[in-house]
C-alpha cells in the first residue's frame, strides 16, 4: 500500500478531442474534485484525443497498467462487456440522468458489476449515459423509405440491431473514425448524440438531424484497474468514492442542459436542419423498433448469458 503521504501519480487516457464538453464534465470534474480536496498528495497526468491508445484498447491498456485510469467504453469492446449493451437500447432512457443513475447502480453491485467490471478487473470510478442518439444524415428524413439501405455508423450490437431493424445497413466504429469515413463515403449517417456530433466535426458533412427521437445510447465509464485501485490509501479509496458521486450527478445534468439547447443552436449556426420526423414515419419507427429489447435480449440467452434479467434490471432501475 501506498505510504499516507506519497504523491500518487496517475495516468489518465480517453480518446476525446480537448475541445469536448464531455470529458470536462466528466473526468475533469472528478479530477478537480480530488485535487481540491487530496491536494499535492495526487497528481493526474490527463491524456486525451487517444494520445496514449484507441478508444477500443483502453480496457487493455487498464488492464495492462500502460493506463491507470481511462474511457472504458463497453461497445467497443462487445467481446469482453456484451452485456452493458443494455443500456444502449432504444426508447429506454428520456434524459442522460435518467439513464446514467440506472446504468451507475449497476455497475456498483449487481450482474454487470460482477460480469462486466470485476470479471475484467478493473472498478468503475464514474458512469454517465450521453443523451438519447439521433440520426445524422446528409438530408433530411421524410420517408421511412429514406433510410433504406443507408450505411449508417453503429457503436455498438444494440445499435446494429437497431439500424437493421430501420432498414439501414449498421457500419461499427468508433466516434472518432466517423468524420473520415463520412468525408471518404464509407458512410451516408450516422447514429450520434448532438453535442457529440459536433465535438467530432460530423456537422461538416451531415447537415440533418432528427430531434425528439431516442435511436438508443451510449454508456461509458472511467475505470481503474483493480490492482492500481487496490494500491490507494483508504482515505484516498474513500475521497474517490465521493468524488465519484458527485462527477455522476454534475455530468448528467451538464450533458441534458447541453442537448436541451445549446447543441441545437451551435448545429444551427452551422447550417445543420434540426426536425421531428413526420408523424407516420415517426409511428413506422416506433413499430420497426419494439421487438428491438428481446431480440437483444434473446440473443445473449442463446449465449448462456442473462439478457432477460438484466434488460428487466435497466428498466426496472429506470423506473425507480
């Protein structure tokens, strides 16, 4: 164990651009809270814009020690967190803290604290939930017919089931290869929060979005490893854990005040169309999507894995 008063140096990776209001409301906050309270006795070296790996080898990276701390995003890396998916459903979550307080209890106790976290070594420090996606696209949507066969970015298997179940064809990659392949045509749109899509220059390309509607999500987490976590000082461990609360609560209703207007206004200034798809295209998604859970669900049962009960566990946790 660390001596009381050793200065604990820890390195901190993500693969979001400086610009992002994400990890300021995220990461940096909990790194400003323990600062504020621990002083000199920790040190965060802070590594953005995927400086120390990509965004799908973070989890190795912290498992590895290359990394104390980093993104752990669960869809991209599906073969070894499958089951976070949940939370990456459509027509789940209304709001970001909403979704972020439901995803968040479970990764501290329960099935994906014990399949997804402590299975893969590692202990989440904070959890949030991005506001519920949209779709991007060149022009706007008019016709449930408009997306067919549209190449559209996917995060993760929830989302690919989704995309499928519209019509479109899901192309898996991570947020930070998206503006590339849109410029290259590897991609017609995409499946992104608002504030995201600016963060990551998609607004250069896709000039509409829809609005109001909840194409599923996006659940992360900033990890440590169990080993790196194992080594704090208990009144450190304890500082953490307060810290943590508190970056959980501030991040999402950061995040919903963001999406709520503020992204609207920046898409507009950039002359991207915001519009609420026409009401029978509206209704032909809502039919298109409602076998979307238990297709999800179904697919992980085959797999000896508990989809069932854990899709009742989000929504259950989502209605407390």
């Amino acid at each position: 164990m660390a001596a009381a008063q050793e200065t604990i140096t820890l390195r901190v990776a993500d693969h979001y651009p400086p610009s992002s209001a994400t990890p300021k409301y995220t990461i940096q906050y909990f790194m400003d809270y323990v600062k504020d309270k621990a002083g000199d006795r920790v040190e965060f070296e802070y590594y953005p814009a995927e400086q120390l790996g990509k965004a799908k080898d973070m989890l190795s990276l912290t498992q590895q020690g290359a990394v104390d701390i980093s993104l752990v995003v669960p869809a991209y890396v599906s073969d070894k967190m499958p089951l976070s998916a949940v939370a990456e459903l459509p027509g789940t979550y209304a709001t970001s803290c909403q979704g972020a307080e439901a995803y968040w209890n479970m990764v501290k106790e329960g099935i994906l604290a014990e399949q997804e976290f402590e299975k893969n070594g590692i202990k989440p420090l904070l959890a949030f939930m991005l506001p519920p996606y949209q779709i991007l696209t060149r022009e706007p949507i008019n016709t449930i017919d408009d997306l067919s066969g549209l190449k559209l970015r996917s995060g993760g298997t929830a989302q690919d089931i989704t995309i499928k179940a519209l019509g479109a064809v899901p192309v898996r990659m991570g947020g930070v290869e998206v503006n590339e392949a849109l410029t290259r045509g590897t991609l017609d749109g995409a499946v992104f929060p608002l504030q995201a899509a600016i963060d990551f220059r998609l607004t250069e390309t896709l000039k509409a979005t829809t609005i109001g509607q909840n194409f599923g999500g996006f659940a992360a987490t900033y990890s440590i490893s169990n080993e790196k976590w194992d080594a704090l000082p208990d009144d450190l461990k304890a500082l953490f854990h307060e810290a943590s609360e508190a970056a959980v609560r501030d991040a999402c209703q950061r995040l919903d005040a963001d999406n709520s207007g503020p992204a609207l206004e920046r898409m507009a200034e950039q002359s991207v169309k915001a519009s609420k798809l026409p009401e029978d295209v509206a209704a032909e998604v809502a039919t298109r999507l409602a076998d979307v859970h238990r297709s999800w669900a179904d697919s992980l049962n085959q797999r000896g894995l508990p989809g069932s009960e854990l899709l009742d566990a989000f929504l259950a946790e989502l209605d407390n």
